[in-house]
C-alpha cells in the first residue's frame, strides 16, 4: 500500500489516500504520472463528506480514504484521520466500463500523438479524452449521489485515481 498524507483543517475533506498498489503495479510511466499527479491534487483540494456512517462515528473529518478495486468492484474504506471506521462503500464498476475502455483508448492515441502529431491533432484527441474523463467524472458523482458528497473536481481526480486502479498494463 501507499500512503499520502497532508494536513488539512477542513472537516468535509480527504486527508489522507491509500491505493492498493497490488492492482497499479504495471502502468506505463505516463498513467502513474497522472495518478499520483491527481492524488497530489485532490489532497490540496478537494470536498468530500460521507453521509452515512458506520455505527455511532459521527461524519467528522478530515477523512482517509483507502481505494481498491477487487471483482469488479470499487470499494471506498473511509475512516477517521485516527483510522476509526466510518463506512465502507461498495460501487459496481460496471457502469464505468464503456466509457473506461473509451478513455484508455483515446488516452494511449493521446500518448502516441505526443510523439509525433501536429499541435491540432494532439489539441482534438486531448479535447475527447477531457470530454471522456468528464462523462466518468459525472458518472461517478451520480452512482455517489446520497452516500458520499463530492464537489465536481474532486470526482475528477477520483476517477483518475479509479481508472488508474481498474487500469492493468
């Protein structure tokens, strides 16, 4: 496992993210820079407020949030900053799949043009991938819809976090 902490005095927010790198582990070097760069930024910023908790916890933050991807499954272990558990919340992967597969395409045509596309080729795969990334953005802001509060940008960065967990090779 890995482990990013950064110190925040907001309640509604991560302060801590953990990926289980046994599903990350053989990424190419242009995916872990764009996970580790979203990681980096959502704990500089980020909204996050789970609704439901886990026996008497009381909903306080800030939060850690442990990521993993097992049988198709995304699962969000939240706890306390002291690692009390909060809740743990289960999401089919499902129906992230088409527009996952369409993302990791358009992201290795995305690569493959910054070796040798012209500027507006490289500027209309990249408007796809950002339209892409966004559709799972929105996608996982509404599967999150009445468990997990998150602002827009803080579901973008999650997404590159999950994709990149779901990603292998």
């Amino acid at each position: 496992m890995t482990d990013i902490a950064q110190n925040i005095t907001n309640t509604h927010c991560l302060c801590d993210i953990v990926l289980n790198e046994k599903n990350i582990t053989q990424i190419s070097p242009e995916v872990t820079f764009e996970r580790k760069a979203a990681m980096t930024d959502l704990l500089a910023e980020n909204s996050f407020l789970p609704l439901r908790t886990m026996g008497d916890i009381e909903p306080i933050g800030p939060f850690r949030l442990m990521l993993d991807v097992q049988r198709g499954k995304l699962i969000f272990d939240i706890r306390t900053r002291s690692d009390d558990a909060i809740m743990l919340h289960i999401l089919s992967l499902s129906p992230f799949r088409l527009i996952m597969k369409d993302y990791f395409l358009i992201c290795e045509r995305h690569h493959e043009a910054m070796k040798s596309a012209n500027p507006q080729q490289i500027e209309a795969i990249d408007m796809g991938r950002r339209g892409l990334h966004n559709e799972g953005s929105t996608l996982l802001s509404e599967r999150l819809k009445g468990k997990i509060k998150v602002d827009f940008e803080t579901a973008r960065r999650l997404y590159t976090l999950i994709c990149a967990l779901y990603r292998k090779g």
